[in-house]
C-alpha cells in the first residue's frame, strides 16, 4: 500500500475550495467570494513530495480529450491546472449561498457528515460510492483570504487499494 498525502492550500484573491457534499444542510465557508487559486501537493509516507497522479492522465489525453475536459471545468467555473499546477475557480455568494460550490461531488454520489464546523477549523468524513473512496479532511481557515486543507483518502482504482 502507498501513502500519499494531498495538500490543498488557497490564499488571498484566489483559490479554490474542496468539493465535498454534505448530509443536511450545506455549511458554508468563512471564506471571501471571488477568484480563488489552489495548488495540491501529494506526499509520500516520508513526507516528500511526488508528482500528483492527475499530472500523468493529463498529460496521456488527446489534444481533442483535454479540450473537452477543459470546457467541462470551465462549465463548472474551474480552469484546468495551468503548469505549475494552480487551479483558479471563481466562487460567488450565490453559489455559496445555494450549495453550488458542493455540487461536482454531490453529482458524483459523495456524502460527507461533518464532526467539526467552527469559524476557523472543519473537519469531516466522506463517502464516495461511485468512486469506491472514503476521505477524512480538515480545513483550517486562518482569515477569510486564507486556508489550508488536508484530505486523507483511502481509493480502489483498478482491484487496488490505495490511501
């Protein structure tokens, strides 16, 4: 088994916010509306960093596949990667305010019940049937430009089972 942790950080003007669905009413974050940036790292067990496994799909897609990825995420709000991996996504009240920014993971058949929703710090479970993952995630908000997010998913791609 490989362990992989994945990073999310998102700062000031820009960002991007974990897409997780949640059992009842939808919280939402004590973060500004806008354009926001995120960049991930994925971690080994050691605690180094290694190249994320989207990197590698993207780069075996077609030209004509990653067109059609792309205005899927564009669609949704969200730009591909650029090449030093930062993802912008623009997140407005409105879509704060009606769930929207939770919907990719919700159309996917993800739950997500929370132990911890405070100003500052939140915490939660998820699961995802359609994907054959379960994540346990904390957000750490330290100003309305500013988090951190960490995600620990435990995944069956292909009969093997990765964390």
């Amino acid at each position: 088994m490989r362990l992989i942790a994945i990073r999310l950080a998102a700062s000031s003007v820009l960002s991007c916010f974990v897409l997780v669905a949640a059992a009842g009413p939808l919280p939402v974050p004590p973060v500004k509306p806008g354009l926001w940036e995120a960049r991930m790292s994925a971690l080994d067990a050691e605690g180094h960093e290694i190249a994320r496994p989207e990197q590698a799909a993207f780069a075996k897609l077609s030209p004509e596949a990653r067109a059609r990825m792309a205005e899927a995420m564009r669609a949704r709000g969200v730009s591909m990667p650029d090449s030093n991996g930062a993802t912008k996504v623009c997140l407005t009240k409105e879509m704060f305010d009606s769930g929207r920014w939770q919907q990719m993971a919700s159309e996917m058949g993800c739950t997500t019940n929370y132990s911890t929703l405070s100003g500052t710090t939140w915490k939660w479970h998820s699961s995802c049937t359609a994907l054959k993952s379960e994540s346990d995630g904390e957000a750490v908000f330290s100003s309305a430009e500013s988090y951190k997010t960490k995600v620990t998913t435990t995944a069956t791609v292909m009969g093997k089972t990765n964390t």
